[in-house]
C-alpha cells in the first residue's frame, strides 16, 4: 500500500484474509492514523495506476500495490494550456 502526501510518502506491507477488500485492507493497514487528513471510507485508490471504481467490493489479490489518490492542486491540461499562451505571448512580444 502506497500514499504521498506532498511532504512525505508511505510504503506499507498488508497481511489480510482471503476475501478482504480494497477499502478492508486500507482501514486495516493503520494508514488513517498516520494520515488523520484521509477519509478512507470514500478517497480515490488504484491498483498499479489503474482507478478501481468500488474498492469496498473488489477483493484484495496478493501481490497488489494498491495506491492512495489525493486530489490534484492543479489541472494539468489547464497547466499546460496557460504555459502555451505565456510562451505564445513572449514569443509574439519578441517579433
């Protein structure tokens, strides 16, 4: 189990049943109280970079890295888009 919080990361190994699930194994793995911020009944979570739509349902298999989602603080296609028309602008300036 993985998470990055902008100031430091977590790697946790998980031993749980057969059966348990995504969201089972997360409350489990104590990760709530190194990261009180997280509501762990609802935050987004993958599996090796792949969204998985209803975590309380989809069982845990061994060897999976499931990974903790935070929101993004920016879009990056409005990222993106706002550095082109700065370096349109500049290069318009510079003509």
């Amino acid at each position: 189990m993985v998470y990055a919080a902008i100031d430091r990361q977590v790697l946790l190994s998980v031993a749980v049943p057969a059966g348990t699930s995504v969201r089972g194994a997360l409350l489990k793995s104590g990760v709530g109280q190194t990261f009180p911020e997280l509501d762990l009944a609802v935050c987004p979570v993958g599996i090796f970079g792949k969204v998985v739509a209803d975590p309380a349902s989809r069982p845990v298999q061994d060897g999976d890295r499931i990974e903790i989602y935070r929101p993004l603080l920016a879009d990056p296609k409005e990222v993106r888009r706002l550095r082109a028309a700065k370096a349109a602008e500049a290069k318009a300036r510079n003509q």
